[in-house]
C-alpha cells in the first residue's frame, strides 16, 4: 500500500469544522438513507440516520504508526488502512479494525466480524463524530461500516436487526478470513447457510461486475460505496424497518448544554410523531428539534424544557440573522411561537439554511465556551487561511 498524500483533518470539538451535505437539498425523487457530502475538500459518505459517522474511502490510504497521529480522536481504521497489527487506542480513542499484519490471522476474525464485536462491547459512537477510513470497498469493509454507522438500529429491541443480519456478516468474515471451502465455521444449519450465501452473491453482483468489465480502479469508490451502503440496506433490513428509517433523515445536528443536541431533519411526519420517534431513539440526549417543512420553513421544538434558555432566546437570534425576517413594522414577518415549539416567518419563510439554523441554536443554547477558546479557535482559522463558513454548524 502507498502514502496518502493528502493530509486528514483531525476532528476537533471546539472548531467548526462540519459535514457539508446540502443546505437546501431538493426534494428526493429516490428513497435513500446514505449521501455523498465532503468536509475540507474530501468526499465522505453518511447516514441520514446516524451522521454524526463519516465514512471516508480513499484508494491506497496506507497509515502508520507516526502517520495516525495525525488524524484526531474518534478514528477508526478498517481492514488494512492501518499497516500494523490491530489496536484498540482508547486514551487516544483510535482503533483499527483488520486481521492482516500483527496477528494470526487463522485465530483472528474479519474486519466485519471485530465491528460487530466492538458495538456489543460499547464503543460509543452515539457521542461526537466519528471518523471511519478504508482504502477498498470490498464486502468486508463495507459490512464493517455498514455495522458501525447503524449503531443504533442494531442494538435496539434486543438486538433484533443484528439478529438478523448476523448470518451473511458470520459467513462474509469466515469468507474473507479462511475462504471459500470453510462455510462449515459459520455454524449456521442448511437452510440459513444457504440464504446468507444468497444474500452475499447479490451484494458482491456490482463488485464482481465492474472488476470482471476492469473497470473497478476507474470506478469512484466513493460513490459506489454509498450505494452499496443501500444495497446491504436492502439485503439486511426488514421492509417495515428501513421504511421506518427513511421516514426521519437527519441533515445535521449540533452540540447544546448538558450533553444535549439539537437535531436537524426532513420528514413526511408531524412534529409530535417526529419527536415521538426521536425520543424513542436517542432518549434523554435529544434537546431540540429542527424539521424541515420544505425549502424556506421550519418548525422548532424544544424537547428539553431544562435548557438554560427557552424558544424565545432563539427566535431573537434568528431574527436578527434571517435577512427575511421583519419583527417590525404593519407587517412583522419573524420567527416566533411559544417557548417550546414555533417556526420560521410565514410569510416567504426563512433566508437561513438548515445549517445556518442550527449554527444560531448552537450560539444560544450551546455548551457554555471560554473567550479565550473562542478567540484562539477563530485565530487558528485565520492563520490556516479557513475562516469558518456561516453555514455550517459545530460539530457534535
């Protein structure tokens, strides 16, 4: 493997560095829970459930370990990125996930088999960004992500959807570590052994395709790992399950006080259902929420009635920020409602995007920031030449 050249940006809980999907995304003709986004210049892949892990896949990216150092807190590297043996840094909270150099690989599982391994152990990747890098989409790296950036569904209900998965992720990591001939390790009976291979040929279909026609190496990787993402979709979720998914797709989300976030969305569903589904989904964390109605307006809920401030504080800010907004006048056109739900102005709506929107809550009801960090952190920006776009919001 050689050098990337490029140099990874580590992520940093008090800059403001932030995913860039869309803003003002148009109305999805196609259903899909994962997208193309980019930070910094570099392509990455998320959830529209889980966005706060990003998934980056850059050929031949072959780290070492001077070279992790690096990349920042909450990395993980996958099956190979990493050229020593297999680690699990939690001072430094970087891991990586192989079974290649450093181990007896006869003795040690495969990249997908070791995600599934460290979800049930509690990695925690509900809290902050997290960073995951490959440097090849094949099936064992791809399952590998797949687990990691659905974190959440697979361990709710006890474990139901993992339950169902596991057989084709059992027998992809017996597979990718002892080959074809040693099905026999899966343990799974007849049946279910036969089922999981069917699934894994439909899943390697494209793969073998592109690199039986050689044109996997002119194939963007990133892209066809977003839509492989959708395929194992397919493949390991329930109908009624993934449709319960793409009912709520997060665009973004921002760090509050206590450990709360705020959480931007688009849904078909109302704001009481949305909360409802959310709540169900991320407890005592969720502080408030943003859901887009279309393209200008907004509605904002405020779930935690136990924020230092109120709904109020926030439609100040956003007023003073939204070039549309009039709080003056025969006709004031504002922000506003009561303290715990209200929206963007009725009339024309907003000149703010979604992220833009969570930037302003960030302000008002973000974790309280030293002055002194707020000036270093915007004297870091300047000198790296990087002033922070208005309309991105912190990071989680």
């Amino acid at each position: 493997m050689s050098e990337a050249s490029p140099e990874p940006v580590a992520p940093d809980e008090g800059a403001a560095a932030q995913t860039v999907l869309d803003p003002d995304p148009p109305p999805r003709v196609e259903r899909r829970r994962y997208r193309v986004g980019e930070r910094e210049g570099r392509k990455l892949v998320v959830s529209g459930n889980a966005p706060n892990v990003e998934l980056y896949v850059e050929r031949g990216l072959s780290v070492d370990g001077a070279g992790r150092k690096r990349f920042g807190a909450q990395t993980i590297f996958l099956d190979g990125v990493y050229v020593g043996a297999p680690f699990c840094d939690n001072e430094a909270r970087q891991y990586s996930l192989d079974h290649h150099a450093g181990c007896v690989r006869a003795f040690t599982l495969a990249t997908c088999e070791q995600a599934v391994v460290m979800l049930l152990q509690g990695l925690p990747l509900a809290s902050g960004t997290w960073t995951i890098w490959i440097n090849d989409p094949d099936l064992d790296s791809m399952l590998a992500a797949w687990v990691l950036m659905n974190h959440v569904e697979l361990l709710r209900d006890d474990r139901a959807l993992l339950k169902r998965a596991m057989p084709a992720i059992r027998l992809e990591g017996v597979i990718d570590a002892h080959g074809t001939d040693r099905d026999l390790l899966t343990g799974l009976p007849d049946d279910a052994l036969a089922a999981a291979k069917a699934q894994l040929d439909r899943l390697m279909a494209e793969e073998r395709r592109l690199k039986s026609s050689r044109q996997w190496m002119q194939t963007s990787w990133i892209e066809y790992a977003c839509d492989q993402l959708e395929r194992m979709d397919d493949e390991l979720l329930p109908q009624g399950a993934l449709d319960a998914l793409l009912e709520l797709q997060e665009l973004g989300r921002a760090a509050l006080f206590n450990q709360r976030i705020a959480v931007l969305l688009e849904s078909t569903l109302g704001i009481y259902e949305v909360e409802e589904r959310l709540k169900d989904r991320y407890g005592a964390a969720l502080g408030v929420i943003v859901l887009r109605i279309d393209k200008d307006r907004y509605t904002l809920r405020l779930v935690d009635a136990f924020l230092p401030k109120n709904l109020d504080a926030v439609y100040r800010a956003l007023n003073r920020a939204d070039p549309r907004a009039r709080t003056r006048g025969a006709r004031p056109n504002a922000w506003g409602g009561s303290g715990d739900i209200g929206g963007s102005p009725r009339e024309g709506g907003t000149g703010l995007s979604g992220p833009e929107i969570l930037a302003v809550l960030a302000d008002v009801l973000g974790p309280h920031v030293p002055w002194w960090r707020r000036l270093f952190t915007l004297f870091l920006g300047l000198i790296r030449g990087k002033s922070r776009p208005a309309a991105l919001p912190p990071r989680t």
